[in-house]
C-alpha cells in the first residue's frame, strides 16, 4: 500500500530537520500504538537524507552495540565504530560527535526497551545530548510503542530526559477520509457498508487497513474470511498488544478489558465480576496510563457524576476481544468457519454499534462542533430515554441531536421526537435543536 496522509507530520519533522540541519541538533519523540506507521512515517520523512536507523530489541546491550555498530560503519562515511563496543553510552557519543561534521538523521526505535535493558543508558543521553547538541547537526527521532514509558521518559520531571525534546509527535489512526481514499483506489466502486466494514475491523489502525488491501479484501466477507484464516495475524494480535504494553502482569487488565467488551461497562458491575481485585485502579490506569478505555458520561454532566460507563476507545481491540477472546475455543480447535460464520452472523449488530463511533469521529473531525457526546437518564423503564449523539455547533447556539440506525426504515421518526423533547427539557432548553438520523447513507 502506498504512503498515505500524515501531512502535518511530516510538515513537523521537516521544520525540525531544517533546524538541526542548518543551526544545531533537534531531538523529536514520535509515540503511538504498535501497528500505527511510525516506521513508515519516519522513513518517508528521511528518504531524501541520511539516515541511521537503531531498532532496540529486548536483548542484550553487548549485542546490541554491535548490530548497531555494523549499521552505524554502514551508513556514516565520517565515521568508524568498533564493533567491540559493548556500551550504548559510548556509541551514542560518537555518534554526536560525528554530528559536529556531517548531517544526519539518527532514528532509534523502540526506545523505551532500555528501561528493561540497562535504564542507566537515559542519564548517560541526557549527559551528552547537552555536550553537543549546540555544536552538532543530527535529527534525533526517538521512537516508541509504549506510551506510558515514552511518556515518563520524557515528562516525568524525576527522569534524565525531561525536558529535553524539541517537539512530541502521537500518531493517530488514519482518519475517515483518508480510509475513504484507500478504499477509492484499491475499489473505486466501494459501498459505504465496505467503508463501514474497514473502520469496524481496523479503526483506522495503518497496518491492518494495509493487510486487507493486500489481500484484495475491500468487502465484509473477504476481510472476515481473511482474519479467521489459519495463519491469520489478527488472531494473536490483541495478545502481543497487550503484553507490550503491560508485561507478563497483564491479566487483571486483560480480564477487565474482556469484561467492558462484553458489556459489563459500568464500575459496580466491573466490580462484581473482578471480585475482590481493586478493580478501580486498573480502570485508572486502561484509562489515564495506557489510553485503551475512555470514560463516558452524559453529556454536560459533572466531572464526579455516577452515571458513568466505559468503553474499550481501541476500536481493533474492542473487535478482537467480543470474537478472539470470546471464543478462544474454537481457535484453539482450529474451527476458523464456525468463527467465521459467528463473526458474520453477529456483523449487522456489531457494526451498527460501530455506526455511532463513526459518526462521532467524523463529526470531530470536521471541527465544526464545540463539544460532542451521548446522553442518557439513568432512570429505566417507560422513563428511559438514551441519545446516541449529541454535537454543539461552534455558534454555541444550535445542538445537533442524532439517533444512529443502519437503515433509515428502522427509524421510528416518533420515538425519535419524544427522546428529543425529553432532552430539551433536561439539557438543551437554550439551545436551538437539529434533529437528525443518521444511516449507512450518511458516511
């Protein structure tokens, strides 16, 4: 698949190339989840210089240096590292001090895995970053996976290299209209219930939409049939995520993760599926930490509220677990059809779920709307009454109230004005109402 998007980037990285390339050395940290295309991004950003590209696998720092050494001797003319060095400290100082006469990108990947390897390297950087940063012309792009640890390495005001970056970069999933464009080139004449079927299975997420274009799958069948195949990436996908981000100690967030996915996405019923684990921590943390959850309430509703649910914000995990986990049985009997037949059976449902994610997402990124939301009464039975969504244009004056269907026959027009009633009187009595339904036909 060709390099899509990514213009304010790669706009970004060009400014700060220009600035160490010409006045001194920039260091720039480029964070987001496993699978997003900060390789490729960086890539592109470098192809037209020099470029020293330092992948840190979890392994030894003797072995490593000397992987590196070999690919340092490799792309520097200016330069010769002993293949004998075995301190990452010592190869990163020659590196800068070959900054002091040749221009150079120095990529370093996976940047967080010294904390596992040897933690004393980020005071050693911080140490000679600041001896030769002002005299040297490197683009110093630190990488990551893991958010957390790129974050406290960085940000943490306890840590060496706090302060130390020039700029800080999150990738993203792709948005709506760039996996609209994918789908235009690989198939011009694609439906909007592809488009839907794409957004459902990957979120947006680079390198899943690059596995389904790959493959041809620009419909709901093929990309199914491609995800329960035998050999199928997406099938311990979730797992190796997951690990990556919070190590072996993974299984309370797992299961609470698993739980939210299967509709238990309140606290108290959190709780009484954990037992007696302290569940609210780790929601703290999927939240705050590692950015997989996100915490829903009504809109306009306070911050300490109680009427509150959770929902998995990661939309491939939030797939991943309602059919990889759920039915972990039948890929361990290497049973693919019956999954994939369960997938296909349960898509209608799901993907009308999705529908609403969709909406919000894009409706976000029209920046068009001062704030966006759900609402609902806690309250059950005739005096029920739940919004799909509810967007604030920037007038400040009109709100947009939505109800999301797949079809516009299943919407009862109604029902509909009732709910809107019941929600100007409760919040929306200054505002000026759009009613609207949203469908398939709407993306």
């Amino acid at each position: 698949m060709k390099f899509y998007d990514r213009k304010e980037e790669l706009a970004l990285l060009e400014r700060r190339r220009n600035v160490a390339f010409n006045d001194h050395s920039q260091m720039t940290v480029l964070t987001g989840r496993r699978r997003i295309g900060k390789t490729m991004l960086i890539k592109k950003s470098c192809e037209q210089s020099p470029m020293v590209y330092l992948f840190v696998s979890r392994s030894n720092e003797a072995m490593l240096c000397h992987v590196f050494a070999k690919a340092i001797n490799e792309t520097l003319k200016s330069v010769f590292v002993p293949e004998s060095t075995e301190s990452f400290a010592d190869l990163f100082e020659i590196l800068m001090r070959a900054g002091k006469t040749e221009k150079f990108n120095l990529v370093i990947d996976e940047f967080q895995e010294f904390f596992y390897i040897n933690p004393s390297v980020y005071s050693r950087i911080q140490d000679i970053w600041d001896r030769y940063k002002d005299s040297t012309h490197i683009n110093f792009i630190a990488s990551g996976s893991v958010y957390t640890l790129m974050t406290r390495i960085f940000r943490d005001a306890r840590e060496p290299l706090y302060g130390r970056c020039d700029s800080i970069i999150k990738l993203r999933p792709f948005t709506t209209d760039v996996l609209k464009e994918i789908l235009a080139d690989h198939k011009p004449d694609y439906t909007n219930e592809d488009l839907l079927a794409l957004y459902t299975f990957t979120g947006g997420v680079p390198k899943y939409v690059d596995l389904f274009m790959q493959n041809g799958c620009t419909e709901v069948e093929t990309m199914i049939s491609l995800m329960v195949q035998a050999d199928s990436p997406f099938i311990d996908e979730g797992n190796a995520l997951l690990i990556q981000k919070f190590g072996k100690k993974y299984g309370n967030y797992f299961a609470a993760l698993a739980d939210i996915a299967g509709g238990r996405n309140t606290l108290p019923e959190l709780e009484k599926s954990m037992g007696e684990t302290n569940i609210a921590g780790h929601i703290r943390r999927l939240e705050e930490d590692y950015e997989l959850i996100a915490k829903k309430r009504p809109i306009f509703a306070k911050e300490g509220t109680q009427t509150v649910r959770f929902e998995i914000s990661d939309l491939f995990l939030r797939f991943w677990f309602r059919y990889f986990v759920k039915y972990r049985p039948l890929v361990e009997l290497e049973n693919y059809k019956l999954l994939g037949d369960l997938i296909m059976k349960d898509y209608h449902t799901y993907s009308g779920q999705t529908l609403e994610m969709y909406f919000n997402q894009q409706m976000a990124e029209s920046k068009k709307y001062l704030n966006i939301g759900s609402w609902w009464q806690a309250k059950k039975g005739k005096n029920a009454c739940e919004i799909d969504i509810v967007g604030i244009l920037a007038d400040g004056e009109t709100a947009v109230v939505a109800e999301v269907k797949r079809q516009r026959k299943n919407f009862d027009p109604e029902n509909f004005a009732k709910k809107v009633e019941t929600i100007r009187t409760k919040v929306l009595s200054k505002y000026k109402i759009e009613p609207r339904c949203l469908t398939l036909e709407d993306m």
